[in-house]
C-alpha cells in the first residue's frame, strides 16, 4: 500500500470513493466536475516551485499496487483564507452579572469568523471500508505529516483540520437543523456540497450576530463540538499527534476544528531525513515506520527503517521499489505510532466534605 499524488487517470476511482464516503465530508463531494476540478489543482500544485504557502491544494490517494486499486484519498490546503474565507463559528463566553441581585451567570454563544489569511488545513481522509485493517488508517492520515515536513515553504506555521461532525443515521445533522437550514432554506447535503465549490453563499445568507447556545435544545447542544462516529478514530489519532481544540466549529454540522503547531506535530518533529545507504532483500514483516521519498512526485509507504553508524539507512526491496527511490537518495522517515505514554496518576477529587 503506497501513498502518491492523485492523477487525472484516478478521477473514476475517485468518484467511487466519494460515492461511498456518506454525508459530510464536504472536501470530497459526489460531484464529478469539482472532484476533477480538484485533481487538476493538485496537479498544478504539485508541478510548480513556491517560494510560500498561497491556497495550493494537495491531494494524495492510497493505491493498493498489487490491485491497482484506490483505497483511500487525504489532502492538503496549504493555506486557508484569502480569495475564499475560512468560516468557523468561535465559541466563546461572556459573563452576565447582577451585583444588586448576586446574579452572575456565563453564557457560551457561538460567533461567525471569517479568516481570510489562516493556516494550513489538512482533509479529505477517506479510507474504504474494506481497507480499514493493516495500520491503512493511519498511513493514510499520518503521510500527510511527512510531506509537510520535507517541504516546509509550502505550508503554514500552523495546521487545523475540521472533523465531521455528528449526522443520524438518514445524513441528517441536528446542528444543521437547529440553525442551518432556518438562514439558507435547503438541505444539509446541498449546503455541504455547494460548500466546497463557492463559499460565497455563506457571506450572502449567514448571518453575523451570535447564536447564544443556552437558547438551543438540550439535544443540539449536546452535539456541538462532537464528532461523527466514523471520524473518533481519525480524531484520536490526530490528538496523539498533538492536536487539540481549537474553541471553534464547523458552522455546518457543529463538528470540532482542531489545531497543532506544524513543527510540534509528532510525525514532523520527530521525522529524520537520510540517504539510503543499503537495499536489502527484507527487514522483516514490521511495519514500525513511516518512510517516504522527498520529491514532489511524492511516495509514503509503511515499512523498516535500520539506522547505520555512518548516517544512512537501510530499507527493504519492496519498499524501495514503492517509493522509487535508489542507493544514495534520500528518505524521510517517522516511527508510524506515537510512544506510550504512563498513565498519569489519579487526579485529586474536586468534591470536598
């Protein structure tokens, strides 16, 4: 299983992953012209030398070479904001209080935000169904990492990722239906899917004064900041890689955005880049790292990585092979887990008698 850039040969497979991917996941809409719209920018992207991060948009597919398969697809936004803003609703607290009558009360309310100069944004994770075994997940996710690592001029210091958040079982968003749908008058999937082709609707129909969250049912607030029960795996993984709250959501469905230090980011902090000094017929079956090539016709597969006293490594046939690469050239490479933490010890009880 090999990570690489998508190609325009890809866009049938693509449309099959969409096609499968449900409700929510605007970045990868069931539309075959914003889908194609979207190869061809990576395309683009990706053939270009840039000295900055301006809005270019990566995206990458897990292929299965034995199959020629896709299995999944991840993208990158290297910055968002600009000729379209980056909306989010920010939740945020103000206090109300009455010295007269020794009334003091907190009220969380959600604000509109319109970045128009932000950070890098990582999305697009889809992995098929069928695929979901084999440490695929996380190759699929955590490659996105390694690339912003060998080429950090073209990301920002700052990365945030948008998590679906929580829908029914019909596709159907409580968050949506409580605000949404009152100020754009149609369903949550065409707002989602129009979403990802022009966000100048949301300037026209959203409006700017807060949404005070005591005002919604128990059952909505419930879900504001939550994520999609197919989306806790991705979450977990990305806060073991660092990632927290960022204090706000999706103005769509309510799910968490969540943000991390681009050089903080497990995967590129602790990443090594070095030439490959030996090929060898195999390391055995462990897929214990992350290792992938450093040019822009990119390639990240799981494998082993043997560290040699004279600062190369050592890499297996197959996964040379995956990557392109030869004696000599250089790889980057990541141990494909985080540690394992000690558990922390018992906190104190709050309650005092």
């Amino acid at each position: 299983m090999v990570i690489r850039p998508v190609r325009s040969a890809d866009l049938e497979e693509l449309v099959r992953l969409a096609e499968s991917a449900g409700v929510g996941l605007t970045t990868l809409p069931k539309d075959r012209r914003l889908l194609k719209r979207r190869i061809v920018a990576s395309e683009h992207a990706l053939a270009h030398d840039v000295l900055g991060p301006g809005g270019e948009q990566y995206l990458f597919v897990l292929e299965d070479l034995a199959s020629g398969q896709l299995a999944g697809t991840c993208g990158l936004i290297a910055k968002v904001g600009g000729f379209e803003p980056f909306y989010a609703y920010a939740l945020e607290t103000t206090v109300h209080e009455s010295k007269a009558y020794g009334i003091r009360k907190e009220i969380q309310a959600l604000h509109l935000h319109a970045n128009h100069s932000g950070p890098s944004e990582i999305g697009t994770l889809f992995l098929d169904r069928g695929h979901r075994r084999g440490g695929n997940g996380r190759l699929l996710s955590l490659s996105r990492f390694l690339f912003m690592a060998g080429f950090p001029e073209r990301f920002e210091t700052e990365v945030v990722a948008e998590m679906r958040g929580v829908l029914d079982a019909e596709g159907r968003s409580p968050f949506w239906q409580a605000i949404g749908q009152h100020f754009f008058d149609m369903p949550f999937a065409r707002a989602d899917l129009l979403s990802a082709a022009d966000k100048q609707f949301i300037a026209d129909l959203m409006p700017e004064h807060p949404i005070y969250i005591p005002m919604l049912s128990p059952e909505v607030q419930a879900v504001i900041g939550q994520v999609h029960d197919e989306t806790r795996p991705a979450l977990k993984l990305l806060e073991q890689e660092g990632f927290t709250f960022g204090g706000m959501v999706d103005i769509f469905d309510g799910g968490p955005l969540v943000k991390c230090r681009r050089d903080q980011i497990r995967s590129i902090r602790d990443s090594r880049a070095a030439p490959v000094g030996r090929i060898v017929p195999g390391l055995g079956e462990d897929t214990t790292h992350l290792i992938s090539n450093e040019r822009p016709d990119y390639r990240c597969a799981l494998g082993r990585v043997e560290a040699n006293p004279d600062g190369t490594v050592n890499v297996g046939r197959d996964v040379a092979l995956a990557l392109g690469i030869r004696l000599g050239q250089t790889v980057r490479y990541s141990t494909a887990r985080a540690p394992q933490l000690a558990a922390p010890p018992p906190a104190e009880s709050a309650v005092h008698n």
